[in-house]
C-alpha cells in the first residue's frame, strides 16, 4: 500500500453496512478466492463485464499526464485495463476501506510505479479538493446505504478538479417486460438491500443540492439494466 497521505494516518473502520450485508462477497478470504474470477462476475452481469468496463473506460482515457480516482476495487481486469490505457506519467489512485480488497488489487497487478492503493472510506477521502481529473465509481452506489451513498457522491465531486470527470457505472431500473426484471429485482431485493434505490431514483438525486455542475449525461443499456453517469463538476 501506499504511504499513508496526511489525514489518512489512521485506518476506517470497516463499516457496518459492509460487514453486515457484504461480508460474503468482500470480506471473507474465501470470497475473495470465490468472486476473483471474470467468468463470475461477467455471469453476475448478464454477461455485460467488459461492455461496462469499456463504456467506463472511454470516459477515463485522454491525453496528458491525467491523475485518476477509483473509489474502491473492483472484481476482474478494469484496474488492469485502466493503466494499460494510461500514459506513463498518469496516476491511478485506488482506495478501498477492506484491507483485503487492497492486498487482493496488489497481489493480481503486475508492479506499477503508476498505481498507488489506499485504506480510506469513500465517505471522507484524504484527498484535496480538485486532485483529479477522473474519478471512476464502478458498481459502488448500489452497495451503498443512502446516506453514505449521498457522502460518496459529495466527496466524488469535491476531489475532482472543476472540468474533470466524474464516471458512474451502477444498476438502473430496466425496461418493462425486461426479460430479467422480475430475476433481477428477487435478487437484489434478497442479496442487495440498497441497490433496489437505484430503480427507484436517479443518482442525480443523491447529489448534494449545492452542486455546481458544468454537465451531468446519462445513458443506459441492455435494455435499461445498467447505466453510465458521467457528470463534469
Ligand atoms: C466497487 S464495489 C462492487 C464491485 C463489483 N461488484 C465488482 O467487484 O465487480 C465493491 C468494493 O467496494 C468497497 N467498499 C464498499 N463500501 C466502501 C466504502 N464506504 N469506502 C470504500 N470502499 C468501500 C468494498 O470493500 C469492495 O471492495
């Protein structure tokens, strides 16, 4: 890990709603070893992983020497494909508040002088305002209580540099007669207790009403399933 940035000296606590609700997909040794699978996780998905790391990535990638966020890790290649994408002076932070999830990132990356992990909750980032040019949420939201969906957002725009990025890929209500709705929306409202928000509202709800936006575009796909946010503080 990283050499700890001022104001990260001392380590989150894993969150309740994580140890709770999570503790099978992120926590457990054994789930690591289970979910670090792309075959798995392209299966969670529908078969829709690469597709919605692609979108993500054409908003991530450009010229430059950018500074990139990805606020917690991410089962399968995304972190992998994100730095093959990145110029050699670029940056890539990664934070997570699960210690495993961390050394797991570690351990499935070749050597990077690029990357740099962090212990932090995505609730209160150490990071200065306006550190990034992108900032990447990749199916975090939906995991998320409310509130601490709203914290995440609000620190999401304030560590991104006015002009930047910010790039949300999450669930969103399908369409009618989506072929997988009612599938869907048994598992989520069994395994997922929050994610089921997200059919419900629209994240731009969850943005502190005070925010300043230049843009904010959505889209979906697989007939509603998924969507992109990306929004430009
Ligand atoms: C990005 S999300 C879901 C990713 C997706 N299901 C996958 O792996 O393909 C999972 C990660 O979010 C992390 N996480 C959840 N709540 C967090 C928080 N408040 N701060 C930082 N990381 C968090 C978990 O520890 C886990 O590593």
């Amino acid at each position: 890990m990283s050499p700890p940035l001022a104001g990260e000296i001392v380590a989150p606590p894993i969150p309740e709603y994580l140890k709770k609700v999570y503790w099978w997909a992120y926590l457990h040794p054994k789930a690591v070893h289970l979910f670090e699978r792309e075959w798995l996780v392209n299966l969670i998905l529908w078969g829709n992983y690469q597709p919605l790391c692609d979108a993500a990535l054409a908003d991530l990638r450009g010229a430059g020497q950018q500074r990139i966020l990805q606020v917690a890790c991410v089962y399968g290649d995304l972190t992998e494909r994100l730095l093959g994408l990145m110029e050699p002076q670029s940056r890539l932070d990664v934070i997570d508040v699960a210690p495993i999830q961390l050394d797991n990132l570690q351990k499935k990356l070749a050597p990077d002088t690029r990357l740099h992990l962090h212990q932090q909750d995505s609730r209160s980032l150490s990071f200065a305002e306006g550190s990034f040019d992108r900032t990447l949420l990749f199916f975090l939201l939906h995991e998320q209580p409310e509130e601490v969906r709203r914290a995440t957002l609000a620190e999401a725009l304030r560590v991104t540099r006015p002009g930047g990025k910010v790039v949300i890929v999450d669930y969103h209500r399908p369409l009618p007669g989506h072929p997988l709705y009612l599938v869907m929306k048994m598992i989520l409202g069994t395994l997922e207790p929050f994610a089921l928000d997200l059919w419900r509202q629209e994240i731009r709800d969850y943005l502190p009403p005070t925010a300043n936006l230049v843009s904010f575009d959505k889209v979906t796909s697989f007939r509603g399933l998924y969507q992109k946010i990306v929004i430009q503080p």
